[in-house]
C-alpha cells in the first residue's frame, strides 16, 4: 500500500508543484493586494458611473425583479449590456468558485492553468508546459486590460486555452471526458461575456478542426473524427444553453444598437449591416508597427508612458518647463497610426524565435493550421491598412461586421505563437528531428529574428521619423526631444531581445547537443521567459497603478456642481454635461440622470438624435453664452433648444466648480402635443 502512495505521489507531484508555483507567480505579479490595494482601472471607473442607478435599485429592492432599464445614461436605456441579474444558471456556482482570492491574480492563475491544460492535452513535458503557460499568460497585452479595467475581455482570454485543451484532448486522447470538459470550459468562457473574444476562439478551433478533417480523410480514421465532432458539437451546445439566459436578450438587442445598423442608413440606400467599416477599424494594427510582437517598444510602446530622468525629454522639459517630474510620466511614447494605445501586443521575443524556428523544422498538420490562423489574425488585425480583406469579412464572413478594434484579432496570436514554439522545444528534445536539419534551422531562425533585432538596434532609424500624431500639440523642443528618446527606446529593446535571443539559442544548441541536460532546460526556459515577458508586463502593471480602494471610491465624489444640482429633489430632469467628454465618459451618470454617457452598444436610435440633433444643439449652446464674462451673464444668454427641451434637460454643467446653467425651457418628465403630424420615412421622421 506505501509503495503504491508513493508511486501516486511521484506521479502526481510534478502538477502538484506547477499549480503551486503558478499561484504563487501570480500573486508575485501583484503583491500589492495583499495591502488591500485594487487596480486604479479607468475602464471599471466608467462601468460604476454607468452601473450605480441599477446597483443602487437592486440593492434597495432585494424581493423585486432585477432592473433592466436604466435612466442614467443616454436620456435611458436596456441595462441589457450594463448590469443584469440573471437567474437559472447552475454553473454559475462553479464559475465563481474558480475565481477564488484576489483579483487580478486570480485571472492570471485560471490562464496559467487553462494553458498547462492546452500543452498537457498535446502531449507536451510538465516542466515545459509550465513554461509554455507562462509564454501564454504574461504576454503583455493582458496587463494592460488589466490595466485599464477590461476585466470581462482578460477573463476570457483566460478562459481560451480551457476551451482548447478540451478540444484537443477529445481528439488526441478520450472523446467523452474532452466533449465534458468542453461544455464546462466553453459556458465559462462565454460567460465571461465578451462576444468578441469567443468569436476569435472559434477561429482557433475551426482552423484546427479542419486541419483534423484533412489528416483523418487521409489516413482514414474519419468516422472516428466525426464522432468525436459529433460529442463536441453535443458539448458546445450545452455550453451556449447555460449561457442562454443572457446570450438571448444581448442578440435580440443587438439589433437595436450600433452594430444592427442604421434605419436612416437604410432609407438612403446606404446601409450597412454591422458597424460602419471606418468605425470599426480606428484600431488598426499596421504592418509598420508588426515587429512590436518581437521589440516591445518598436513603436514607441504607450500613448501615455514614462521616461527616465536620464531622457532628453526630461531634460528639456527640466530647463524650460514647470511640473516636469510629473509631465516625464504621462507622454506620448507611441508614433505609430493607431488614435491612442495602452501598450504593444508583446509576444515575447523568445516565443517568436522558436516560433520561427517551428516554422522552419516542423511538418504536417499542426505547423500548417497553426501558421494559417496566426497569418489570418494578422492580416484581419491590419484592418484600414488592408481594406480589401478586412471589407471582404465585413461583407461575407458571418458576424464578423459585428465587432470593433479589429487589432483585437491578435489574441489569437497569443495562444498560436507560443503553442508552436513550445510544441517545437518538445518535439526537438524528444529527438524528432535530424541533428544537421536541426543545426541549420537554428541557424536560420536566429539569423532571421536575432538578426533582424541586431540591424534595429544598430540603425534604428530604418524604423521610421519617430514623429507621432499627438506630437503636433507639443512645444518644438519637446518634439525633438522625444523623437530621440523614441529612438533610444527602440534600439534599447532591440538590444534586449537580441539577448534573449542568443541565450536562449544557446541553451538549446548545448541540450540537442548533449552539453546540457534536459531538466536543466525546462528550467532555464522558463526562466528566460518569465524573466523576458514580466520586465514588459511591469511597464504596464506596476505599483503606480495600485491605490487603495477608498481612493479609488473618491472619484465618485461629488463636485461642487453636483451638490448644487442633488439639491433639487424633483426625480426626473436631465443633466447635459459639457465640462467633460459628453458621450465618451460614464463618471457623471454615476450621481445624475445624463444626456451623455459612454456605451459601446447605446441604440442606434438615439445615436442618430445625438448627430442630428443634439450635437448641433450643444453647438448651439456654446454660441449663445461665448464671451460671457460671468455665470449670470451665460445664464441670459440661453437659448430654447427643441431637443434638449423635449428630453427635460434642466442644467447645463460648464465645469466642476461653477453653478450650473438652468435651462427654463425644459418640457418637464411628461407633456402633451398641439399636433400630430405623419412622416412617409424615417427620413422625414428625423428631419
């Protein structure tokens, strides 16, 4: 019985260690919630000013259904894609049970598994699926939604490798247990309620899929690949049933919003089902940029990053400027087309060498469906700098109209990159290749991403004018300045993932060729990578975004302007801000009923009020009470504004500290019509 505990012991320890080491690098990542500290991010901030009505409602009214309405933002609107309370869903319980502990560790901890599962169901070493789920997790484009707050788009990223190792493990090992794990993984991921990302997941598994098809028609086992497809599909669509309860409403919605399409449009002749092309692709990856998966600040890195007291622009910014300890944090590090950018889509440069390298030595199957869907999401990430394939997916690829920031493609890459170049190691240190074919494609791959990182960092100027589009607004010192410490920043990088590079192609070369062992690998592997990507990962995620949550709770605090305005009991007038961003910021739905707001999925209607109404009359506005020298003065000056009226706007905020504006003319919450006219159009309704 002892010797068979210790067999089970031997056998399990190894996982039993990764799971343990991955809970710790998580936390490690993020020590700082162990002092109760929580991300300051923007994106959450904006949810809770538009979210609170709802909350607040909810919270006061436990016996009462959920609400699905909120007056908050956009004159009202369904809560539908907000905050809805949705009942009947048995794998809830399991969900939230997997997101034990703190946040955001615990998203980085459900990844990092999810993707010890991917490389297991593949066949791959333990210790090098530990680091291949490290590969996968930290790339950096995670920090930054973790960053600025898109906590539902990180979780099911996270939840993307899940969905894979079931997939694969039906197909490679036992169909009814994958099919299993399948259901469970693929109703976490769309509960995780980002369409987007589900969308590009099923990319993934449709090229891997077809490539299955292929290989079982040709070597002839293809009754069992439809089987297993047949438990899959069985599987998938349980997944989506548990999900039913939300999918539903958000589809019959989607009508109604931006992305169903504009019934004026239609009127026109000029409609377009989905989001409007140029809409959609304002976040375009450009094929200039695309080393930026192997030089992390090829383009600069952040539009609002950080430069050392060493930088020319400090010093600049030191002998003519006033604050310029604080101004060398905020600065428009980025040069590249993209409007505004958290930071690149770093892959990590030892990733994209044995990617290559697998692109070089591997054959068959796997390479060539993995190499298709990385060339198709960075084709589709190109977007507005490769129109004629991004119009033919908006046209004729089902659903794909649906989505914007189609730089969001690149995920794909996140899982594809470093599963091929795990895949590879193993395969190479299993001895599947020929020591001279091997020897040459190491060669090959280092010359191609070591080389390329060399020539960046000797004559970085190959990379462009380091000129930016924000850079028009800054003084001309600063200009030149920040030109060169662009190009510092790149050749810096550069030199780090050469490196990288070089170590890593080293350590390899000394095990295939019998200097090193193999345990000594893994471990040197995983080090390399986790020391490659979490230096990245901290220029995004670091102590500066950390605060403590009652700090982060004062942005709700309420301005001189909103006790003014709280003072009026009266429950139903609206407020039109203009002090801020109008329909780009959620903060002030937080306290008020607002004309504005910030939604990705407002209606499409009211959208059409705002460009044919609204904004002129905020235009308006802003003529009647120019050159007022006094509050009193602007206050004589307003105007009657039909719309605004209509939609019972009582104060006008011109900013935080100042009274605001009274709009007497404002119809009140209910009124009564002189006449009623007919419109043969939508059109005409609207005219």
């Amino acid at each position: 019985m002892r010797e068979n505990n210790d067999i089970m012991m031997k056998k399990f320890l190894p996982y039993i260690i990764a799971i343990l080491s991955f809970i710790v690098i998580a936390y490690m990542f993020t020590p700082q919630v162990f002092s109760g500290k929580v991300v300051n991010q923007s994106d959450i901030a904006s949810w809770r000013g538009m979210a609170n009505e709802i909350i607040t409602y909810n919270e006061a009214n436990p016996d009462k259904d959920p609400a699905l309405w909120t007056n908050s933002m956009f004159s009202g609107m369904p809560a539908t894609t907000i905050s809805v309370v949705y009942d009947g869903d048995f794998t809830d319980y399991l969900y939230k049970a997997l997101f034990v502990g703190q946040r955001p560790p615990s998203y980085l901890l459900i990844s990092l598994i999810g993707s010890f599962l991917l490389f297991l169901a593949f066949g791959v070493n333990v210790w090098l699926s530990m680091a291949g789920a490290i590969a996968i997790t930290f790339c950096s484009y995670n920090m930054q939604l973790i960053q600025v707050g898109h906590n539902s788009k990180m979780v099911a990223i996270a939840f993307m490798p899940w969905v894979l190792a079931a997939v694969v493990y039906a197909y490679r090992k036992k169909a009814l247990h994958g099919a299993l794990l399948f259901a469970f993984a693929l109703s976490f991921q769309i509960k995780a309620n980002h369409p987007q990302i589900t969308y590009y997941l099923a990319i993934i598994i449709i090229g891997y899929g077809l490539a299955l098809l292929v290989v079982s028609i040709k070597n002839k086992y293809f009754l069992k690949f439809l089987k297993t497809s047949i438990y899959l599909l069985i599987a998938g669509l349980l997944g989506i049933a548990t999900n039913i309860n939300h999918l539903w409403p958000t589809y019959e919605y989607s009508k109604y919003t931006m992305r169903g399409g504009s019934e004026l449009a239609k009127e026109k002749g000029t409609e377009q089902k989905g989001l409007d092309v140029a809409y959609a692709t304002q976040w375009s990856y450009s094929p200039g940029e695309t080393p930026n998966l192997l030089i992390p600040n090829y383009n600069g890195g952040s539009s609002a990053g950080e430069l050392s007291k060493k930088s020319e622009t400090y010093k600049v910014l030191k002998s003519s400027f006033q604050g310029a300890d604080q101004i060398v944090k905020q600065l428009p590090l980025y040069w590249g087309p993209q409007p505004y950018t958290a930071g690149p889509m770093y892959l990590g440069a030892i990733s994209i060498f044995l990617f290559v390298l697998g692109l070089i030595l591997l054959r068959g199957a796997t390479k060539w469906w993995i190499a298709s869907v990385s060339l198709l999401a960075l084709l589709l990430s190109w977007g507005s700098n490769l129109l004629p394939v991004t119009e033919f997916f908006f046209n004729y690829i089902p659903l794909y109209n649906k989505f914007r920031t189609v730089s969001m493609v690149l995920v794909i890459l996140q899982i594809t990159v470093p599963l091929l170049a795990i895949l590879t190691v193993d395969k190479l240190l299993k001895g599947e290749f020929d020591q001279k074919r091997v020897n040459k494609g190491l060669i090959l791959s280092v010359a191609i991403t070591a080389g390329f990182s060399l020539i960046m960092a000797l004559i970085p100027s190959l990379a462009g004018s380091f000129s930016g589009q924000a850079d028009a607004q800054l003084p001309e010192q600063i200009r030149g300045a920040l030109a060169l410490d662009r190009q510092s920043l790149l050749s810096a990088d550069a030199f780090r993932s050469l490196l990288f590079i070089l170590v890593a192609a080293g350590a390899l070369w000394y095990t295939i060729n019998g200097k090193l062992r193999k345990e000594y690998m893994f471990a040197i592997l995983g080090i390399l990578i986790i020391a490659d990507l979490w230096s990245v990962d901290k220029r995004y995620l670091n102590d500066s975004h950390f605060m403590k949550n009652r700090e982060f709770e004062q942005q709700y605090s309420k301005r001189p302007v909103d006790e003014i305005i709280l003072q009026d009991k009266d429950p139903n007038y609206r407020v039109l801000d203009l002090s801020i961003s109008t329909f780009n910021d959620a903060h002030v739905s937080y306290h008020h009923k607002t004309i504005g707001g910030y939604s990705p999925a407002k209606l499409q209607r009211y959208q059409d009020v705002i460009d044919n109404f609204i904004i002129p009359e905020m235009q308006q506005i802003g003529k009647d009470i120019s050159g007022s020298k006094t509050m009193e003065e602007a206050q004589s000056k307003m105007g009657i504004y039909p719309v605004l009226n209509m939609l019972n706007t009582r104060y006008v905020v011109l900013g935080p500290e100042n009274p605001p504006l009274i709009n007497y003319n404002a119809l009140g919450n209910c009124w009564f019509v002189n006449e009623v006219r007919v419109a043969g159009n939508v059109t005409e309704e609207i005219a």
